[in-house]
C-alpha cells in the first residue's frame, strides 16, 4: 500500500462540520465480519466497563470484567473505533474491515488534566456562551430548534479575547435528543473552536446514536421523512455519489470556478461574485482509484454545486450562509453550495465519509447543515 495512503488511514476519523456519516441501506445485516480486542492502560492493566463504539453508528459497547469487547455482524468497509474511560484520554482508532474478523486492542493514558482538576468556579457568561455554542453547533435548520442538550453542566467555555474564539470542552458524553429526527446521541466533543469575528467554525466529535420510540405512527412516518431530507443534498450524499461515480443519476450538478476560499473579500471589503464555467465538470475527472475500499478525490479549482432535487427553505435564506447564482450562469435551481480542496487529495468510501477531516471546506447549503442533521450510518433514507 501506497505509504501515503496508509497515513491517512491510520489517522481516520470522524469530524462535524462536517461533519460527516451518513450512508443509505442497512450497514450492518448479518454477516462474518466483527471487531474485537482488549483495553488495557498503559500499565498494561487491563479496564472493565469502559466505553467502546463504532463512531456514527448505533454499535456501542463496555468492555467486560476482563476488558473484552466484541462487535459482531458488521459489514466490509472503514470505521473509527472509539473507547473512554473515567481518569482517561479518550481513544480512536481507524481500521478497514476487508478479509474479515478484525482484532483491535487499545491503550488508553492517563488523564493528568482530570486528575489535577480540583474546583470548577462559576462562569458569570456561561449561560451567554452556551446559547452561542447550541446555535453553532446544532445549526439553524429546522431540526435544530427540536434539539436538546440533557446534561449541559458537562460544558465549559473560554473565550480568547485576542483571537476572537470561543472554545467548548465536555466532561463526558454531550446527551442529546433530536426531536426532529428521532435520535438519542451521545457526543463525545473532542474540540469547538468558533472565530466569532470572522464566522468561522471548526469542531471535532464522535457521535453514537440510538432510536427514540415514537409515540404513534404518525411521528414514525414524519421522522423517516425528516431523516431523508437530512440526508438528501448533504454533504455525504455528495461524497458517497461521487464514490460510486453516481453524482448525476443522484441529483448533484457541479461546475468549475475561480472563486478562492482563502480570498473571499474583493479590495472594498465585499463578498466577490461568484462566476463559474457553465460547463459541468465531469466525475471521472475528479475520482481516482485508491485502495482496497478507498477512492481518491482531486482537484484544483473550487467547486460550485447545485443539488437539483431540492429548494432553498426560508430558514436558510435568512440563515447567512446562503449563495446567490452565479454571475451570468443558467444553472438550475436547487440548493447552492461550494466545495474547495484543502489538501493535495482526499481518499472517499463507500459510506461517504472523507480523509483527512481538513481535507474539505465547505459554504452555502452544505456548510448549514449542523449536527442535528446527523444521522447514523445505518439510517435507511428515501431517495428522490
């Protein structure tokens, strides 16, 4: 295997801007494949009861009075394996299920921090900054408004005042119940940074999610709804259509323009106007064959995407993320968003998620879109 490839899988894993997991069919039918494996410290002690999950999925685990743990009935494709245990750094590690049974032991630190952390004193603007963090985080989408944090003492925020960044820590898994969707989620919050003068956000995570019950069948058809149109358009709709060189046939259109992330503001200080070639940039050109399960995309010029099968809801037009047609263009209606590169190239797969989690950078429609349009890899979603 290629040595380049092989960095980027053995630093796979999840981010949410990104955020990032969503595939369609049922993952995880019956099959041979399973993950198994020890958690010791770095003693070589071995942990009962420490957490373990399949980040993105409904798999999760504790380990057992000998610190086993045992995932069976999964399917081929890449996971990031994710353990935590009280007085400990949290672990993940990224494997590639492709011959079969896959044994994975972990070894978890100490955490010094949590061991010196002694008083927690009162925040006068904690209850300022977390209605900041929940707007950041969940997004301004209508399934945002039916999120709710259980168990928001496990937040802490600082503000760094010369860099204009508000930064959020947890304790522990961040609970969350999704309304809108139907989920329980457990967020282990590995970092949030948000630049609130220049709007930009960056945040890191592993989520777990489990089915709430619905109270009739008449919100179990509203969630299946809800849990499709989260999905359609989304960033890993696109990502998993372009895997399989499916973009079209699945509604995206994309085209080829100059417009540079890294330079948004013309000399006066405005946002330059987006122009694009009218002619559709074909996938071919952009996928390369990787390894084993993996492709690699590339590309240099920012991408304009139009996502056809869907339309511009009013919470996103007066959301601020929202791109206005192209200068001089006859693109379709739909949803707008941009695509810029960040890296030389990105390896993709099968279940949409993409490596390294920088590698991308995102605006309009796709960068809305928040955690609580999240849904697991084993979502079954409707497609247009």
């Amino acid at each position: 295997m290629n040595s380049k490839y092989r960095n980027y899988l053995q630093r796979y894993c999840s981010l949410i801007v990104l955020l990032l997991l969503i595939s369609t069919g049922n993952l995880f039918a019956q099959s041979n494949f399973s993950i198994s494996g020890i958690v010791k410290d770095n003693k070589g002690l071995t942990l009962p009861g420490a957490t373990v999950f399949l980040s993105g999925t409904k798999v999760i685990g504790s380990t057992d009075k000998n610190g086993k743990y045992l995932f069976k009935d999964l399917l081929p494709g890449a996971y990031t394996i994710v353990t935590k245990y009280l007085g400990f750094e949290t672990a993940s590690y990224a494997v590639t299920l492709i011959d079969g049974p896959l044994t994975q032991n972990m070894t978890l630190k100490e955490s010094t921090g949590q061991l010196q952390q002694v008083v927690i004193t009162g925040d006068p603007n904690w209850g300022k900054r977390f209605e900041e963090f929940k707007k950041r985080f969940f997004g301004s989408t209508p399934n945002a408004s039916t999120c709710k944090i259980l168990n928001k003492e496990v937040l802490h925020f600082k503000m760094d005042k010369e860099k204009n960044t508000l930064m959020a820590t947890a304790d522990d898994f961040l609970e969350i119940i999704n309304e809108g969707l139907g989920y329980k989620i457990k967020y282990l919050l590995e970092d949030f940074k948000f630049d609130t003068k220049n709007g930009v956000l960056f945040y890191q995570g592993y989520p777990s999610f489990s089915d709430l019950k619905p109270k009739d069948k008449k919100q179990e058809e509203s969630w299946k709804k809800n849990r499709s149109n989260a999905y359609n358009g989304s960033i890993n709709h696109l990502i998993k259509s372009m895997y399989n060189h499916d973009a079209i046939n699945q509604g995206f259109r994309m085209y080829a323009t100059d417009y540079d992330f890294n330079k948004p503001l013309d000399d006066d200080g405005n946002e330059k106007m987006i122009t694009i070639d009218n002619q559709l940039v074909l996938i071919d050109s952009l996928i390369a064959d990787g390894d084993g399960n993996f492709k690699v995309l590339s590309f240099k010029k920012t991408l304009f995407i139009v996502y056809v099968n869907g339309r511009e809801s009013f919470n996103y037009k007066n959301s601020g993320y929202m791109l206005r047609r192209p200068y001089g263009s006859n693109v379709a209606s739909g949803e707008y968003s941009m695509m810029s590169l960040l890296e030389n190239d990105v390896l993709i797969d099968a279940h949409g998620n993409y490596n390294p989690p920088g590698g991308l950078a995102f605006k309009g429609h796709m960068a809305w879109e928040q955690v609580a349009e999240l849904t697991p890899l084993e979502a079954e979603v409707l497609h247009p």
